[in-house]
C-alpha cells in the first residue's frame, strides 16, 4: 500500500466521517478535509445547520492537524436532488432523496471536485467495503452488517470506486465511538442525522408544504367508502400506520388502519385494516437500473432488498435491452413506487433501480 498518497475525507461533523479521517492519518496517508454544504438555510429554527457541522468537522480536523477545505453544492443539489424530489412527491410516488444525493452529488461533483484538486483518492464515512480483484472492483457488506449502508450506494460504478476509499469496511459502530472517545473527540456523543437532511429535525408536513402543489382529498376504504380527507398524498407512504387521521369510523372494527394504495388519478388515499393485504409477491419492473460490474445472470437467484435495513428477498431476473424485471420469489411488505430495489449474490451488491411498476 502507498501510503505517501495523498487523500481526501468528505468530512459532515459526524463521527464516522471524523474517525475515517483518523483511521487514514494513523495509517500514514496524507489526509485533508472536504467540507460539503448542500442546503442553503433560511429557517430560524437552525434545525438543519450546516454552520453547526461545518464548526464540528473543523474542530476535528483542527485536532487531528490536518487541512478543511470547503464546497458549496447547494445550486446543484437544488436542482438535481431536491427537485426532483418534489416531482415525484406531486406525482405520488415516494422517492429516495438520499440515493439521488449519493448519485448526483456525493458520487459526482463532489467526486470530481476532490481528485480536480489533485488528491489520490476520495474517503467517506460509509460503512461499506470495495474489494480490488484486479479485473474488477466489487462493492461488498461491511463487517458491521447493521450499519451497511451498500443499498444507498447500488449507483456505483467501476470508474469512480478505483479512486474511492471507505475506511470502516473492518470496524463496527462500535469501535468507531470508541476510537472517538480514545482520541477525546467529543461528536462521539453526537447524535447520528436521520432522515433527509434538508428537512432535519423539522415537521416533514409543515416544511414540505412550502414547496409542493397541495390537492386535499378523500381518505376511502377499499371498498370506496369516504372514511376522511387528507391533506395531499404525499404525506403518506404505502403501510404507513401512524398518522393516517382516522380511528374510531363506526361500523368498523378497533384496529389499526394501514395506507393500502394511492390513488393518483382520483387523488385518493386507499387504507384498510387488514395489514396481510399489504404483502406482494410478484413481478416489479425497475427503471434508473445501474449494475456495479456486469449485467446479472439470468439463471442465478439474486437476493433484494426493498428499503434500507429490509429482509433479503429471492428474486430471479429478466432482462430486456435496457428494460429490467424481477420476479420475486418470496412476499415483501409495502412494495412501494419510487423507492429503489438492490440486488445482492452473497455479500456482493451487483447493482439495482428504482421501482416503476408492479406488473
């Protein structure tokens, strides 16, 4: 290993991206910070702070003796990230902003922009592993399995992990706090970001409304019963329980109710009370697909997952010209429009998309 290369850590404040930057200097790499600003705040709230992060990455960098520098991709996220986002929401699907971040962004200019400045290599925090076979790079499940975070990064391609570094492929969460508070880094404490980091800590509802076209409509049951009125369908994803806003509809039982279906041409929300209906087990064509290394093989059984942190389904696949379709093997719950389906062999990801329909 050349450890007189010379290396860029994306940096967020967090401890993951702190302590990848700890790992790369112990091991003698020359290290250097990237700051990267996505979201240009007007709130009074603060509840989404880059200034708050950005003065954590630099303290730590400050500790460890190493340079933070600085990008501001807000315009582009804007238009490539959070625009999108917003048509697919009017749309009624339910898209996945954090893997069009990780596509267009993080894995883009952001990319592009650290090695333009003539460094080696480009490191994050992701808990995941690249594995040089000298044909081909693959991208594997980090030994702590439950912070893999492979089904974000399916977009990946040989061109851009030659130049990638994921320096807590060997390590745990655990390890990584530890590390942290062994080198008296006070952001172990810091709570981990959750959610979409442009909403944070606000009501999703409430920010959201700011930018989306609102269409109030009826909440039916399936059998086209009025139950309520919602606010606008992207409020809701498909098996969400809590939330719903309805409860106690007389001639009906004390159960939970669940979002069944979304009804977009009659902007209708569909909910029902029995949750098996929610199960699906069939045909899901994907669009937007990228395979890591080589198209899969059609007589292999893939393993998907549906969301991140979901079971691993069997699925088999049809490929046609650029057109993918899985056949699942097994039920899945909430198989939802717009959210990306990620196929593994073994501890391998090969790739995926984005779901375009149940057919």
């Amino acid at each position: 290993m050349n450890y007189s290369k010379n290396i860029i850590v994306g940096m967020s404040g967090g401890v993951d991206s702190s302590i990848s930057a700890v790992l790369l200097k112990e091991l003698g790499y020359k290290v250097t910070g990237l700051f990267m600003k996505n979201w240009e705040e007007d709130d009074i709230d603060n509840n989404c702070s880059s200034k708050r992060d950005y003065e954590d990455a630099k303290r730590i960098a400050d500790k460890l003796g190493i340079n933070l520098l600085t990008i501001n991709f807000s315009d582009k996220y804007w238009d490539l990230v959070f625009k999108r986002f917003i048509d697919e929401l009017n749309q009624g699907i339910t898209p996945n902003p954090d893997i069009y971040c990780n596509k267009e962004i993080k894995f883009n200019y952001f990319y592009k922009y650290a090695l333009s400045l003539g460094f080696d290599k480009v490191a994050t925090g992701h808990y995941a592993k690249l594995i040089d076979l000298g044909s081909k790079i693959t991208l594997s499940v980090p030994k702590d399995k439950q912070k893999d975070q492979t089904y974000f990064l399916y977009m990946l391609n040989q061109n851009i992990m030659k130049n990638l570094m994921f320096p807590l492929h060997e390590i745990t969460k655990v390890d990584v706090k530890k590390i942290a508070k062994k080198f008296d880094l006070t952001i172990y404490e810091k709570k981990e970001s959750m959610g979409i980091c442009f909403i944070g800590k606000r009501n999703f509802s409430n920010f959201i409304k700011k930018y989306i076209n609102l269409k109030p409509g009826d909440i039916k049951s399936e059998n086209n019963k009025i139950l309520g009125k919602h606010e606008g369908l992207f409020n809701y994803t498909i098996g969400q329980r809590k939330g719903i806003g309805v409860g106690g509809i007389k001639n009906h039982e004390d159960k939970p109710w669940f979002v069944l279906d979304k009804d977009i041409k009659n902007n209708s929300l569909i909910i029902s009370q029995q949750e098996n209906k929610l199960f699906y087990k069939g045909k899901v064509r994907l669009r937007d697909i990228n395979w890591i290394n080589n198209t899969p093989d059609l007589n292999i059984t893939y393993k998907a997952r549906f969301r991140h942190g979901g079971k691993l389904v069997p699925v088999k696949v049809l490929m046609n010209n650029d057109e993918c379709i899985l056949i699942m093997e097994d039920e899945e719950r909430a198989v939802t429009l717009g959210q990306s389906v990620v196929l593994y062999f073994n501890d391998d990801c090969v790739g995926g998309g984005i779901i375009k329909e149940l057919c």
